[in-house]
C-alpha cells in the first residue's frame, strides 16, 4: 500500500503544468508559499535588463494563461485584521504571477495602497521578481509604497536585493530607510550593509538611528561597537530607547567588551529603569 502511494504521488507530480493544472491540491505542498519557486521561473534579469524580461513574461502568460492574467489584472485586494489590503486570489499560487504583479506595478494606476499590496504579495507569488522591484521602486513617488517594496527584499535574490536595501538606505524618507534597516537585518547576507548601516547611526531621524542601531546588533558588527558605544552617553530629552537599544547592540556584538565600558557605571543610575537594569546585568554578566 505504501509503494502504491509513493506511485501515485510520483506520477501527480509528474501530471503538474502550467497548461493542464496540477493533480495534488494547494494545501499538499511541503514548503511555504514564500519560499516556493514556481516550476516556469526563469533566473533573476541583471538590474539593467529587466524592463525585456518583464515583457517577455508579460507576453508569455497572455498568451499560455489567459485566465490567470485576467483575474490579476481585475483583483482587488482585501482587508486584514490589521486594516491593511493584501491579495488573497488563487492566480497567486500559480507559475508566472509575480511578473503579472509586477507588470501592474509598473503600469501605477493603482492607488497607493493597493500598489504597497503589489509590492507584499511578491515573494509569496515567488519566483524571480527582485531586479524589476528594485528598478520600479526607483520610479515609485508614494514612500508606503516603497516601504513594502523593500520590505519584500527579504527573501528576494541576493544581488538585487542587497542593491534595493542599499538605494533604501539612502531614501530620502526616513520611513523607508527605516525598514531597509530592519530587513537588513533579517537576511543571512546583511552584514554585507554594515557601512551604510553604521553610517545611518548619524541619520537625522531617531527612528532611523533605532533601526539601525537593533540591525547592528542583530547582525553582530563589530565596526560599529564605537559608534554605538558613543551613543551611551547621549542623556538629551527622548534618547532613553536609543541608549538601551545601544547598549543591547554593544552585547550582542561583544559581552566582554561592553561589560568593561566606563559609561555603564553612569547607566547604572540612568533615570529610565529600563537603562539603567540593562547596564547592570552587563555589568554583571
């Protein structure tokens, strides 16, 4: 009986394509929807080149899937719990849809919220989609668009992506350099930013520099432990996360070495409780 299922389960497998449908259902399939690569996926374009590829996969699915392009050029997307829009349509789980969502993005009729939903559907549709993402997102004026543009890097392509989070590192928006921070840190090659990521310790947004300072840390930089060691002795009005979040990032990236440090003798009696407990457990680790 088991040989037999191993048999039929091969040749279900074997039945699976673009043109005739697949014989195992959506719910059967081992790896998450992100990580899936669809079976027509062709490798990631060069940054410069991706403008042809786009349209080849454009035209290929008007012609091989009709259906599929219609339904996510009419898809509408829905309200989460959270009150964001995100896309639910079955076409995202078939070969081919991150291009068509793409080829959307691209065309910007779409309000904005409905573009940033594009832009979160992508590394579930899989596939290649990192370089057009990059280069729509140089073209993209909506900064919450561009925030869930490089939010969708964190799974993508490595060269692309890493290029897209530096272009989102020096974003003229804080909410977008911000995120490019955080997902930095969430990718196995982040620490491949760590010069961007330590020159946005100077940024002018607080929100940025926290970003920054949590991915630092995240990461393990060594180069930034005097940046952030600096940061330790910022007492201004509103700087009581920035020195606790300095102060984690200093023993991440080092515990001996900040147990040492002269300032936490000062944090100790820091007025923000959560400071000043944080530099005696270093201290005392």
């Amino acid at each position: 009986m088991h040989t037999f299922s191993k048999l039929f389960t091969l040749l279900a497998l074997a039945l699976c394509s673009p043109l005739i449908g697949c014989a195992v259902e959506p719910g059967d399939e081992p790896e998450a929807a992100e990580s899936r690569v669809p079976s027509d996926a062709v490798g990631e374009p060069p940054l410069t080149g991706w403008q042809d590829w786009l349209t080849g996969e454009v035209a290929r699915a008007e012609r091989e899937r009709p259906a599929q392009v219609a339904e996510l050029r009419a898809a509408t997307p829905v309200a989460t719990r959270a009150g964001h829009p995100r896309f639910t349509t079955a076409a995202l789980e078939q070969p081919g849809a991150a291009a068509l969502l793409l080829d959307r993005l691209s065309r910007g009729t779409d309000p904005a919220p409905v573009r940033a939903a594009l832009a979160e559907a992508l590394p579930r549709a899989g596939g290649a989609y990192a370089a057009a993402l990059v280069g729509l997102m140089a073209k993209e004026s909506d900064p919450e668009v561009r925030v869930a543009m490089v939010s969708a890097l964190r799974r993508a392509a490595p060269e692309p992506a890493l290029a897209g989070l530096r272009a989102g590192l020096e974003d003229v928006d804080p909410r977008v350099r911000a995120a490019a921070a955080e997902v930095a840190a969430r990718r196995p090659d982040g620490s491949t930013l760590a010069d961007p990521l330590i020159a946005r310790l100077a940024d002018d947004s607080a929100e940025v520099v926290l970003a920054a300072t949590r991915s630092l840390g995240a990461l393990a930089v060594d180069a930034a432990f005097p940046a952030l060691q600096g940061r330790l002795k910022d007492m201004s009005p509103g700087t009581a996360e920035l020195r606790l979040h300095s102060l984690r990032a200093l023993v991440r990236i080092d515990a001996a070495r900040a147990a040492g440090l002269p300032e936490l003798k000062a944090l100790r009696d820091d007025p923000d409780p959560k400071v000043a407990g944080a530099a005696r457990r270093a201290m005392a680790d």
